[in-house]
C-alpha cells in the first residue's frame, strides 16, 4: 500500500496531473482492486502459491515502473490500475492460507488477518521515512518495491 498512499503526491509533484485529476486518476485503482480480487480468488482456490507470486511479483514490478517513469502520464495511469489488480489478487490467497493454517480459530484467523493488513498500512509512514530527509517522492515506490520482493522467501518458506 505505500505506492499507493503517495500516489497522490506523486501525481500532482511529478506526473503534473492538476489536483483536480488525481480522483480521476486514482479510480482505476480501485476498478483493478475490484478485478484483483475477483481474479485472486479464483486462482487461490486452486493455486495460493501462484496467486501470491504473482501478486508480490506484479506489485514489486509496478511499483518499480511507477519509480522509472514518473513523469510519464501514459504510463503512470495504466499502471495505477495494474496497481489495483496485483496488489489485491493476493489477498484471497493470503486469506485462504491462513484460514487453512488457523482452521480451529476462524475468528481468530479473521480478526488476525484483517490486524495484519491494518498494521502494514498503519507502517506506511514509517517506511516513507526518507522523504523527511530530502528523498524524492518517488522513494516510496522503491520501497514498495523492495517489501513486495521480501514477501517472494516467506512465500516460499511457506509452500
């Protein structure tokens, strides 16, 4: 989610998208989430591994993409949607594992789970650290980057 939380930011101080255009721009992303999450969880039904590869591999891609090309619209706007789609295709995935691996507490597992992704997005300040100290704002897609990557040995730790 850092990419996103400072899509803003890096839309009006980059891009050059007016303010005005920002909501505009940031809709897609919730289109794609929409599409992520359909997509994710018919692919976690069979393959959970492949749904959260993909996802921590599409999110570390783009949030790269949006690092290299930030001062390109035709690019930034497609792949804010493309954003949306990784990013939430492997919720269900995330969902499903760790239903599978709490399965004598649902509740526990659900309320665990929902906690975690609170807590990460909570973090998101935190991690974009750099920019008090002179960072450009598009730091923060390098380190979505980066956290999207780190998820790739737990995932495989985990299958």
């Amino acid at each position: 989610m850092i990419s996103f939380n400072y899509l803003s930011a890096v839309l009006t101080d980059v891009t050059g998208v007016p303010g005005v255009w920002v909501p505009a721009v940031l809709a897609p992303f919730g289109v794609g989430a929409f599409a992520g999450l359909s997509i994710g969880g018919r692919i976690a039904d069979r393959r959970p591994v492949r749904a959260l590869t993909a996802g921590a591999v599409g999110i570390a891609f783009l949030s790269a993409t949006l690092a290299v090309f930030p001062g390109a619209p035709e690019v930034v706007v497609p792949t804010v949607f493309l954003l949306g789609i990784a990013a939430f295709a492997l919720n269900p995935a995330l969902c499903g594992r760790v239903f599978t691996i709490a399965a004598d507490a649902p509740t526990l597992a659900g309320a665990t789970t929902v906690s975690a992704f609170q807590l990460g997005i909570s973090l998101t300040p935190a991690f974009a650290a750099a920019l008090a100290s002179g960072a450009q704002v598009t730091t923060v897609s390098w380190i979505g980057a980066a956290l999207a990557l780190l998820t790739l040995p737990l995932i495989a730790l985990d299958r």
